[in-house]
C-alpha cells in the first residue's frame, strides 16, 4: 500500500493513501507568489492545500509514485 506523508498546514503530520487522492494541481512560484499544490481527496477526507517548500517536496513525492507505476 502506498502512503504519502506531508506536514499539515495547520501542524502535525498528514498521512494520506495514494488511492484517495483524485487530482492535484500543481503551480510552480512565480514571483511573489508561492508554489502551490492542492489535493483534491475523496469523500472521506476534505481538500488539502500545501505551499511553498512542502508543496514542491511532497509534488516530487507523486512524481515519483506516478512514474514507478506507468
């Protein structure tokens, strides 16, 4: 089974199972703004938006899942 473990925003720790995620959408910082990411989950569990550096590690982290998958 595949996990995937990212600091929550509000503190602690957020472990989530691969298969709840349904889409995520990824925006690299661009200026002011930080590198974004939210997680769309299934209809157990709310959205989850990541910023800044958890945001690009934990991107990295589905990357890496999606490509050793394909």
């Amino acid at each position: 089974m595949k996990f995937i473990e990212f600091a929550h925003p509000e503190g602690g720790t957020f472990i989530v199972h691969i298969d709840h995620i349904t889409s995520a959408h990824f925006r690299p910082a661009e200026g002011e703004v930080k590198t974004r990411l939210a997680l769309d989950l299934d209809e157990r569990q709310a959205e989850i938006v990541l910023f800044g550096q958890e945001a690009e590690r934990t991107w990295e982290k589905l990357r890496a899942l999606m490509q050793s998958t394909a």
